[in-house]
C-alpha cells in the first residue's frame, strides 16, 4: 500500500531540517505521553438562559500546551513554548451540549460537535463572527479541536498590552450586550486568535490534528456522535456559569475520548485507554475558575491529554533522505 505524506507533514519536516523546532519534535516516540495544558472558554447562548449551561449552548475555547511527559518514566520532561526555542502547540474548539442536568443543579453534561446550523444560529444571535463560522465550518464533520503548530508564540488568554489589548467588558450575565467587546470582532474572539487567527488575518500556523467523534448521527443534529470505541466528552459540573467561573470551579471537571479526523503530523497514534474505552486521545480536565483575571472568557481549566505516537514509515525515510542530502550539501562544500 502507498503511503502519502501530506503537504503540511512535509513542511514539518522540512522545517526540522532548516533549524526550526516544531512542537511535535518534543513528543517522546512509541510511549504513551502526557501533554499538559492550559485552557480557556466561553458560552455562547443559544437556549435562552444567559446565566445556566443548557442544551443547545456552544462551548468555544483555545488551548495551549506546554509540557510533555514521558509516561514510561525513561525521557522526563519538555516543554513547549513559553517564549523557548520550540514552537508553540495550540488548539481551537467548539463543542455543543448535547445533555444538561436539570437547571440549577449539579451533574453530567454531554458535549459533542458544532453544526454549520450551529454556527449559523451563533453569528445570527451576534456571538461569533462570520470569519470564526466559516472556520469551524471547515472542518470535517465531527471535529471538536483542531490543534497547530503556531510558530508566533503568542498565545494569551487575558487582556494585555499588546494587538490583544482591550476592555474588561463584563461577563455573560444580563445584559448580554456588555460581553460584545469592541473593534472589528467579538472580545471573546481577540484572544482566541493567539491561538489561531486565520479567520481575522494570515496566520504563519499550520494545522497538526482534527480531534473528534466518527459514529454517526444518531441524534440527528448533523453531526456524528461517539462511535463506542472509547470516543465521549463529558463534564461533571454546575449549570450555573457563575459557580463554574468561581474558584476551583466548585469541584467541575470533564473526562473525553477522541479520535483522529484530520492528521498531519506525518506520525500515526496508537489507541490509548480512555473512561470510555479505547481511543486516539485521552484527557481530563478540571475547572480553576477566573479569580481576578482580565478576561472576556467564563472558564479556565488544566487539562491533560494521553497520546501515543508512532513514526510512519514514510515520514522516517523522508527524514533520512533529508539528511543525507544535507550531508552530501555538507561534503560537497567543505572540497
């Protein structure tokens, strides 16, 4: 059987061999490594109920990822970004609540992919632009997080001086218009771009991975749902935005399972063991709450992710090609 390197895992490659670090290059090959992050997000109401998470609301948040471990304990620690010599590893995602504990309790939210209805319904209640719509539109039916290699490093997820600078313009609570913020997109939207901006200007990114569900619609909401091979996303929490935004997140947090819809990376992912099975990513996450922080977004978390990565064979001989040629380019020079 061929196999083709897509252009993106070609660019890594390549990108290697002239010097730059891609995030991938610190993941720890044939183990299961745990990659730690930090997150946040935003509610878009779609239900009615500004101040309670119910079905039909959007989650949508950004990530960045700052360490990796490896879990068999031989190759210890690296980081990722932070102003170091390695690109930063970034990720967007939307997701849609599915099912909701009833309203002002506690319980399990299910959350599953948004819909270009989704996303139409979003820009029409003037909570995301259309540029952001027609991103997540992009992507493969079921995805969730679309994850990249972002050598800008310039990932925040707090007001500051900056091209990210802006007002501390209220919260979800009534009226909803004082969470709309100012200039040519949504507050929320300006720091959700230091993780990916293509959708406001060019972005030197590159897509690694889409993550999500591959079963089908069986909700009919057009979008496909977990296939029962260890795919699921769920949050034990409050409905209440205002408890999930307290400190702690009054003891909130999410357990997922996803699979891979889009690769890049020129490596495969070996299934790892999830909540709910088997899958190609794994994570958990628990709710710090904002505190006192400069912020349009309603939850931060720290989440951790298993991955198991694997070379392709493909992208291993690539690699040796590109160095032998730049060993003879070596020879060749020093006659």
């Amino acid at each position: 059987m061929k196999t083709i390197i897509s252009t993106a895992a070609l660019a890594l490659l390549v990108a290697q061999t002239a010097g730059a670090t891609p995030a991938v290059n610190q993941l720890f090959m044939n183990v299961d490594n745990l990659v730690s992050d930090n997150n946040a997000e935003y509610v878009i109401d779609l239900a009615g109920q500004p101040t309670i998470l119910e079905v039909g609301d959007l989650m949508i948040g950004s990530i960045t990822f700052n360490t990796v471990e490896d879990l068999s304990g031989v190759g210890g620690t690296r980081s990722i970004g932070g102003g170091g010599p390695v690109d930063e590893l970034v990720a967007i995602f939307a997701t849609k609540v599915l099912t909701a504990p009833p309203a002002g309790g506690f319980g399990v939210f299910t959350l599953g992919p948004v819909t270009p209805g989704d996303t139409a319904a979003a820009v029409g209640a003037g909570r995301m632009t259309p540029g952001l719509k027609a991103e997540f539109d992009s992507w493969q039916p079921g995805t969730i997080v679309s994850v990249y290699n972002d050598p800008a490093q310039d990932y925040t997820r707090v007001f500051k001086p900056g091209p990210y600078a802006g007002p501390d313009d209220g919260d979800l609570s009534p009226p909803v218009g004082l969470d709309m913020g100012v200039g040519p997109f949504l507050a929320e939207e300006r720091l959700l771009a230091s993780a990916y901006s293509n959708w406001v200007a060019p972005s030197a990114a590159t897509q690694l991975v889409e993550l999500g569900f591959t079963g089908p619609d069986t909700d009919g909401d057009g979008a496909p749902n977990p296939n029962g091979a260890g795919e699921d996303w769920q949050v034990f929490g409050s409905n209440n935005i205002a408890n999930l935004r307290a400190i702690n997140g009054v003891g909130a947090f999410a357990n997922f399972g996803v699979n891979m819809l889009v690769n890049n990376t020129g490596l495969t992912f070996q299934p790892v063991a999830t909540n709910f099975g088997t899958a190609d990513m794994a994570g958990s996450s628990s709710l710090t709450g904002l505190g006192s922080a400069r912020t349009p977004f309603d939850v931060f978390s720290n989440t951790d992710v298993v991955i198991h990565p694997v070379p392709e064979p493909a992208a291993l001989a690539l690699a040796a090609v590109a160095l032998l040629a730049l060993g003879g380019f070596a020879r060749r020079r020093r006659r």
